[in-house]
C-alpha cells in the first residue's frame, strides 16, 4: 500500500483456537487504530503488568515515528528537510535502513520518501475534493528515496531539498508488531499475537493448537471473509486493499495505496496477503505487491521468502493469484 498511518488491513482474526485459563487479551488505541495483545501468561497480575509495558513501549516507537504528531522525531526530521545532516536515534536509524532495502528490492514501488504525495491525498480525502495535477506534479518533485542520503556510521539523514517528507505508513506497524512480539519473548512469553491495525506478529501457536487462526477478506469488502482461513505461527501476516480508503473521481476509485511513480493511488480493485517471517517485512511487502503487476510481485515476494496472495474480483467472481507456498498455511473452510 501507500498507507497513511492508519491504514487498515483487510486481514480479520477469527479465533485464538482453543479457550485456554491462562490467555490474556488486552487492546488499546494506538498509532490511529485499535492494537490488540494476546498472549499466554502464568496468572492475571503478570498478563497486567506486561501488557503496560507493551502499550508503554508502542508509545514510545510512535514518539518516534508518527507524521501526525509534531514533536515526533520524523515530524522533527520532516520539519528540517533542505538543512543539512539530521541526528537520527537508533530506532529511527533501524527502519531506515528496512526501508532502504525495502525500495531497493522493489525497484521504487516502496518508497518512505513519498511524505509530500501523502499530505497531498490526505487533504484529498479530507475535504472530499480531488487534487488537481500541479499539486500531484509539484510534490512528486519532492520524492525519491535515491536521493536521501542514510549515513549508518554517523547515526544520520540528509534529505536535501526543502520540502521532502517521510512516511512509515508502510511499514511502521508491521515493525511494531514485530517488535512487541519479540519484547514477550524477552520476557518469557512466547505465545503471543499482536495486531496492530491488521498488520500481525505471531510468537508460538496458543496452548496446544497449531497456530493463530486469521481470515482474510474478500475484495472491496469490510466484513465478508474468504472461504479459508490462515493457521500460522512464528510469522507475520499483512493484507492490503482499499475497502476503507479510497476517494472516487469521474467514475474512478483512487486506493489510498499511492503509486510513487505516478503519484496518484492505484486503481487496480485488488486485495494482496502477505506471509513473511517478521512484522517489517510483511507490512512493507503488503504495500508495494499492491502496486507492482501480479507476476513481478510473485516474484519479489519469492526473493523476500514470503508467500503471496492476490484476490481480485472479475465478472463477479473472485480470481487468486499466490506463490505455490501459500498453499502451506492456508486451510479449506468447510
């Protein structure tokens, strides 16, 4: 996708397999949507007092990467674009370089640096009114990733044009996920799922299941599910699609998913699920399997070691396109 910060998945959990005395589910409203926590724990003060944590330490990544707060540190990096090098923290400095890699092995179908075409669609979206060209052609101007110099030895960014803008819609709640995921596990807890916003991080499978159950939906729809369902655990999974954001114009549907290339929002009516081993990845590989055609995006998810679905809608029948793993975790519906 090109989402905003909050974006919405299209991914649905179903069921956290067999009712367990010691799981615990806590959810919160964070980075622009609900973040749900479900983990298993030895009793009801330790799920309590970890689950505090893990909101606290959600806090303290969207201090750091939220284009909507002004005192974040991307607002601040955004805010001193065009004047020189910028100290960049540790966490920051870590999704960079995901990100680099990201718009890298998709050949520009990902690109953080797509901030001014964000801001233009954005106010699209809000006040219902379609964008006029020079505004699209203007802030295109302002991105490309290329031209962003990350400095990993020196902790530094220099974006060298006032103006430019970063965006980690993509990829920032997926790395979250991933990140609480992985903070359970220092912590002892290894069965654990994390949605934030749709974008899932999974420890071990719940109890004696087989893993985490989630649905997937159908195109262009907010509610109704596809037949199967996915069974996975140690993974992430992220869907994208435009059921929930998209601004209409001259009979056409503009996703909120932004093509950098072009820089209007695709108008391919498509839903893309992506399996991959960490929260990052699935969320960024979610997006730019969006814009990019069927078969070069089978092929990047390959290269990512990540499974692929892509469920569109032609003549009133629903059509997949999927790498031959994602057959592995995916189960029949009765």
């Amino acid at each position: 996708m090109y989402r905003l910060l909050f974006f919405l998945f299209s991914v649905a959990l179903i069921s956290l397999a067999t009712s367990q005395e010691k799981k615990y589910s806590y959810s919160q409203n964070k980075m622009g949507s609900p973040l749900n926590i479900v983990f298993v724990a030895r009793d009801s003060v330790e799920a309590r007092i970890l689950s505090e944590k893990c909101f606290a330490l959600v806090d303290s990544f969207n201090l750091i990467y939220s284009d909507y707060d002004p005192n974040s540190e991307l607002s601040r990096l955004n805010a001193l674009s065009g004047k020189g090098k910028q100290y960049v923290s540790p966490a920051m400095l870590d999704i960079l370089l995901a990100s680099q890699k990201a718009y890298q092995q998709s050949n520009g179908a990902y690109d953080i640096s797509i901030g001014p075409l964000s801001m233009v669609w954005r106010k699209a979206r809000k006040t219902k009114l379609f964008p006029d060209s020079s505004s699209v052609i203007k802030a295109r101007h302002l991105i490309g990733l290329s031209r962003i110099r990350i400095d990993s030895p020196h902790h530094s960014i220099l974006m060298p044009v006032e103006g430019m803008r970063l965006d980690l819609g993509g990829i920032a709640k997926g790395y979250v996920a991933q990140k609480i995921v992985d903070f359970l596990k220092e912590q002892g807890i290894k069965q654990s799922l994390v949605d934030a916003g749709g974008d899932m991080a999974m420890g071990d499978p719940p109890n004696t299941s087989q893993g985490w159950i989630v649905g997937v939906n159908v195109p262009e729809t907010t509610d109704e599910l596809l037949s199967g369902y996915l069974i996975l655990h140690n993974m992430a999974v992220a869907t994208s699609g435009d059921a929930y954001q998209y601004i209409a114009h001259n009979g056409k549907k503009y996703s909120h998913i932004i093509d950098p290339r072009t820089g209007y929002g695709i108008q391919s009516q498509r839903n893309v699920t992506v399996i991959a081993k960490n929260g990052t990845d699935a969320d960024w590989l979610a997006t730019a399997c969006s814009i990019l055609p069927i078969a070069v995006a089978k092929e990047l998810a390959i290269r990512n070691q990540a499974a692929l679905l892509i469920t569109v809608i032609r003549e009133g029948k629903i059509v997949h396109y999927k790498t031959s793993h994602f057959d592995y975790y995916w189960k029949r519906g009765k």
